[in-house]
C-alpha cells in the first residue's frame, strides 16, 4: 500500500509505504518511507508514520507492523520510537544499501501497544 506524505502546503514532500502485507497466522507487514531532505526536521515522516500504522491496525486490520533501520540512522529510530515501535533485535547483512549488505536494527509494533 503506497501512500505520499504531504507538506503543510499539501506539497508532495516524501513516500511511505506498507509492503510485504502478509495474512493466515502472521498478520503483519513492513513499513518504509522517506522524506525530501529539504522537508527533513518538521515531524512529517513522525506523522506520516503514525497514520500509516493507524491504518495497518484499523484498516488493513494487521497484529503487527515491522521497520528497520541501517545502525546510524538515528533520526529514523527516533520517528520510529516516537510513534511506540520497540526494537527487538539486530539482522545481519539485512538488506544491500548502495551495493553493500548492510546491518539493521529490526522494529516492531504490535496492535493495542505503544
Ligand atoms: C529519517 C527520515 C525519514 C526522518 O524524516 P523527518 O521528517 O525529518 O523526521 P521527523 O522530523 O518526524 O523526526 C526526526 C527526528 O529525528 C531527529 N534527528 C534528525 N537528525 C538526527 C540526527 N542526526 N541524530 C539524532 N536525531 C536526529 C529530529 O530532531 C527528530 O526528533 P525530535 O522530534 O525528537 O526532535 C528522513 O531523514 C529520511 O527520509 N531519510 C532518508 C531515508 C530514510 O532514512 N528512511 C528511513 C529508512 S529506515
């Protein structure tokens, strides 16, 4: 599920994205987004990230939504914990970032947290 994430002037300023939207036993998916670097430090990827998961636990009606985040990436860890994402652990060479498997910190929230 692709959604934009819009600035106060209704501007498109980033992307965010509910992917991997699994059913049965798991009920789960994972969330990415990005935001313009000239829209950064405004608290739209923090909003944009509560709405997202508000609909993956209302709409979409899922148990859980993932995130994860390169170990540096220290303002996304932040708009993740600002909306009750709790870290449960760390995967190796998780994901290839600019030709390199990279490590990640793997989040989580479950539905009725945070
Ligand atoms: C990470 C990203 C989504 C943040 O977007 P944003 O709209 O600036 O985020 P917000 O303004 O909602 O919140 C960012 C928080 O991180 C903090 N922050 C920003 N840079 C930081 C840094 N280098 N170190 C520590 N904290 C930092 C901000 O102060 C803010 O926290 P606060 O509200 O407590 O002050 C954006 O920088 C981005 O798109 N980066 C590139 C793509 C990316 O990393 N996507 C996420 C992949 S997991």
């Amino acid at each position: 599920m692709p959604f934009v994430v819009l600035n106060d002037h209704g501007e498109v300023a980033g992307r965010i994205t509910l992917s991997n939207i699994a059913r049965g036993p798991l009920q789960s998916c994972t969330m990415g987004y990005w935001v313009a670097e000239d829209q950064t430090g405004k608290g739209l990827a923090t909003e944009a990230v509560r709405a997202a998961t508000a609909c993956a636990f209302t709409e979409v009606g899922l148990h859980r939504v993932q995130a994860e985040t390169l170990l540096a990436n220290v303002a996304s860890q932040k708009v993740l914990a600002k909306n009750g994402f709790k870290q449960y652990g760390l995967a190796p060479e998780y994901l290839k970032i600019a030709g390199v498997w990279q490590d990640h910190l793997m989040f989580q929230r479950l539905n009725g947290t945070g």
